[in-house]
C-alpha cells in the first residue's frame, strides 16, 4: 500500500554560545549577491536568530530564511548616517545584552568588511560573545561569476580597495604584474586605471569591469586600461541614475580570457523577465528551472482556490474512505492532496486512514505533496503526466483481484471529464468529487499590471487555455515584444484568440518541457545575435511598437 512512514529531517544541534543566556553576535557573510551562495552554516544561524541586523542589499533574501516573529533591522547605506559603524555596534551589543541571538549580516564576507571589524571589537570591549561565519567575498566570487579566474597562469593575486588605497599601494599595483583586483565603482573605473598606467601598468593590459555582480543584473565590459574609458562611453553605461554603481575590475592578463570562460551571462536566459501565472507554490519547481537558466520568475497567481459551495459530498467520500468504500483514490493536483488533508484534519485523522487503499497521483509536486502528507503514491503516470498519462498505466478492473470496484476522484470543480471516462471504460465505479472550486485570482499589483501590458516582461509561460483567459482578464494583453511561451496546441490556440502570437511552444505537455524550450529559444536568439554582429538584448529592450521576430 501507500503510506510509508516519513521521518522528519532532525534539526542540526546549535552551538552552545548560541544558547547563552546573555546572548551573541554571529558576525555573517551573504555573499556578493546571490542567494545561493550562502552557506549551510549562515542558513542554520538565520534559522536560529532572536534577531536579524542587515545591509539594506540583502534584508530582503536572509529573510526569507528567519523563524516568524524575527525582528529584523535593515540598516540605512553607510553614507546616509554619519557615526553608523558606532550606532550599529551599539544596537547589536544592546540585543545581545538583552540575552537575544543576533546575525549581523554583511555583504560579500565580515572578514573583509571593515565596519564589521570595527562592530567585532564593540563586543569584545563589551564582553559580548560572538563569532564569524565567513561568506565568499565580492572579490573573489564576482570574478569567478565574470569567468575570469584570478590565479591561473602562475602569477599572484593582489586586492586593492580605490576607496582606501594609500599612494604606496597604487605604488605597488602599478609596479607589479600580478593579477590585480580593484573594488572600485563604475564611475570611478577610468580614474583607478589612469592611476595603474602612472603607476607603471601598461596601458594596454587587459581588464574586466563588472557590476551588480553574481546577480541577473550582473553586467561586464572588456577592455584595457587604455580603452574602458570609451567603452563605457560607448555603452550608455554612464552616468547611473541610481548614483554610484560598485563595481570589481580585473586587471591582468586573466582578464583576456573571458570571452571563452563567461557562463553566467552567456546562460540562454540570463537576465530574462519571466511572468510564470501560477502561486508560488505551484511554481515552485518550475521557477528554479527558470533560474537555472539565468531567468528571473516572477510569479503572478492567476486563479484562487476555494472550498466547494457545498461540503457534503466531500465529507460523505472522506467518511467512505475511512469505512473502505474505495480500493482507489487518484490526486491529479497539489491542491486535490491539500483540500483532502484539510478534510482529514477537520476529523482528526492522518496518512493512517489510507491504509489498505491504492494511491494514483499525477505530477511530480503531487507526489511530493502527498509524501510531506506521509503517503508515497503507488502508482504514477511512466509517461506523460496528464490524466491521459495515468489512464495508459491503469489497470483495468478485476473481480478477482481487486475487491473493491470504486475510485475516489478528488479534483476541481472545472476538470476535463477524460480521467473518469477513462477510469469507467476500464470497469471502474467513479466518485468524481468536487474538493476545490478554481475561481480568478484579484488583479496584481499596478506596477505588475503595467510590466505586462508595457513590455516590462520578456516572456510569460502558459500551462493552460485558463491561464491565458485569467492573466488577460485580471491584468491585461501582454505587450508585443514578450515572448508567448504555450504548454500545448490548446493553450496556443486560446492565446492566440486572444490577439497573442505565439512564439515557444513545449515538446510534450510538461511545465518542465516548457521552461526548456524558451530555453532553447533563448539560446538561438543569442547566438543568431551574435552570429549578425548584433548586441545581445533581451526582448524588453526591443523599442516600444517594435515588430516581434516570427518564429523560426
């Protein structure tokens, strides 16, 4: 049968500083940028924390990583507040002395940071406990995202801050040939490198220059020390109207390289806007694909789930399966498992009550639905995952064998009638149950709502004809530059009646297959791009009114 027992992961054991009752200061590294480069220890400190102290840049990821109830302080940019580092270390000594659990949360690696050396010292003249837990540092990791690797080549690797830098270091970065890396900002990038060429630098050594680094807004120019100056000129990069862009330079004979080591900004999506119209949690597998290909999901729920109008005729199924009516029940849907879990917990009952019961379920996210329920499926589509799909591995009914000749189908109240047809031309008995009611989602918000109608996406993934009708209902037409992506004939079909053309459309009716084919679009876009000479653009940055390349 179907449920197995699912063991909860344990916690991991926290430190015993961390349970002082004076409290402490975990001192933390996020990173240069991307979520993804926190480390496993800076995940379980936030899981832990009273308290939560952050540069402005990151608040909004580590907090995502916090218990409920956290109380979280974004402090304001270091030039807005004069005597910050002072106010800061005041503040987290203050928590800790209140006996709370503190992450001080820097960018790039408190190592390297030099007002979190100065917050570090607070506490030790405070007799606050604390501790570090490093993060990859912007010097090195931006590089890295970049493709210039800094110590290949056998030359050594020097660090240089513009900001600090004493006229005895621009001295020795001049005169050495090092790898040299400057955090600097863009603005300031043609100053550094008319320095390094006083200094002694030769004026035509290669350099990198990039900003918003590890991030999809990550953008690098290639130049020399001669040359950047007019190639940012040339670019429009200058002057930003958000102010001062940092930025991290490479400057060395590894910069040269980067046309054939660049993978970040060379993934078939990078930088792509992608309107997926799903809940996050529908989403959730789907937008790590997308992101995966250098994408940016932005899910936008299109449809709302409510109960059904009348309860009784899931209570009666609930109730059926408990007393053994059924030798079957089938899950086409996370939202079918959860609408059956809430029932169940209305009475009290758990994954026990489907002992002796064969479990069907459609879809990767309702398999993983039903294991965190503590059921594992016995039976999933092998091919397509569709009710089509599951029908093809089905068995038929057998007097001899099954005793029992009824399915439970907990399904919404709009579903296709394919999977009981299906179900009662194989011998079965079918109670197809209404668990849910689908109704349109509230519009987003303006801001979104423009995005779409403006061009503001680059794309926008259709994984039903009721997506295309809900989008368009609750915020309007996609604009002309964005790419229609359709899951299939039917869904291309509605999109199109809609005045939409339809440029991707997937392989096999997969949300997965999808995402791989605007992926595969992406792809040739660029290198048809590349091939005419052209600048890589994404299709926002196609001029307003513009006409939308057809599809090849």
């Amino acid at each position: 049968m179907s449920p197995t027992a699912v063991n909860a992961k344990p916690e991991p054991t926290a430190p015993t500083s961390r349970r002082n009752d004076r409290g402490n200061v975990v001192f933390l590294g996020a990173g240069p940028g991307d979520p993804g480069l926190l480390t496993l220890r800076a995940v379980e400190a936030l899981a832990d924390a009273d308290v939560l102290v952050a540069d402005p840049q990151i608040a909004d990821t580590l907090r995502t990583h916090t218990r409920a109830g956290v109380d979280v302080t974004e402090l304001p940019a270091p030039d807005e507040v004069l005597g910050a580092t002072s106010a800061t270390a005041k503040l987290v000594t203050s928590f800790a002395a209140a006996g709370k659990r503190v992450v001080r949360a820097v960018v790039g690696d408190p190592g390297m940071d030099g007002t979190a050396a100065d917050e570090m010292l607070a506490c030790a003249r405070a007799g606050v406990a604390f501790e570090v837990v490093p993060g990859v540092a912007n010097a090195v990791g931006v590089p890295a995202y970049a493709g210039v690797p800094l110590c290949a080549g056998g030359k050594g690797v020097r660090f240089l801050d513009a900001a600090t830098a004493t006229d005895r270091c621009w001295h020795d970065a001049g005169t050495d040939d090092a790898t040299l890396v400057v955090s600097t900002t863009l603005e300031d990038t043609a100053a550094v490198c008319a320095s390094l060429v006083a200094a002694g630098r030769r004026a035509d050594t290669p350099l990198t220059v990039t900003v918003a680094g590890t991030t999809t807004r990550q953008r690098t120019w290639s130049a020399t020390l001669a040359t950047i100056a007019a190639e940012l000129k040339a670019t429009k990069a200058l002057p930003s109207p958000a102010g001062p862009q940092p930025a991290i330079a490479v400057v060395g004979e590894q910069a040269a390289g980067r046309d054939q080591l660049s993978w970040f900004e060379t993934k078939p999506l990078f930088g792509w806007k992608v309107l997926v119209p799903r809940t996050k949690e529908q989403a959730a597998s789907l937008s790590d694909q997308l992101r995966s290909y250098g994408a940016v999901p932005h899910e936008v729920p299109t449809i709302a789930v409510e109960p059904p109008r009348t309860p009784q005729q899931m209570e009666r199924a609930v109730k059926g399966l408990v007393t053994g009516r059924y030798e079957w029940i089938a899950f086409t849907s996370v939202n079918a498992v959860r609408a059956v879990r809430e029932k169940f917990e209305e009475y009290g009952l758990d994954a026990r009550a489907f002992a002796g019961i064969k479990v069907a379920a459609v879809g990767e996210q309702t398999a993983k639905a039903l294991v965190r329920f503590g059921v594992k499926p016995d039976l999933m589509p092998s091919g397509e995952q569709s009710a089509a799909g599951l029908l093809e591995d089905w068995p038929p009914y057998d007097p001899v064998f099954d005793p029992i000749d009824r399915v439970f189908l907990p399904r919404a109240d709009i579903a296709t009638e394919t999977l009981v047809a299906g179900l009662i031309e194989l011998g079965w008995e079918v109670d197809d149950v209404t668990a849910y009611r689908t109704v349109r989602a509230s519009p987003p918000p303006a801001e979104t709502r423009e995005a779409i109608k403006g061009g503001g996406f680059d794309a926008v993934l259709f994984t039903s004809s009721s997506t295309v009708r809900n989008l368009v209902g609750i915020a309007g037409k996609p604009h002309n530059v964005t790419v229609i992506a359709c899951i299939g004939p039917a869904t291309a079909k509605t999109a199109e009646e809609h005045g939409l053309r339809v440029d991707v459309m997937a392989p096999e009716p997969s949300v997965h297959a999808l995402a791989e084919a605007l992926a595969e679009f992406g792809a040739a876009r660029r290198a048809a791009a590349l091939e005419a000479g052209d600048p890589v653009t994404r299709p926002s940055e196609r001029r307003a009114g513009s006409r939308r390349r057809a599809r090849g």
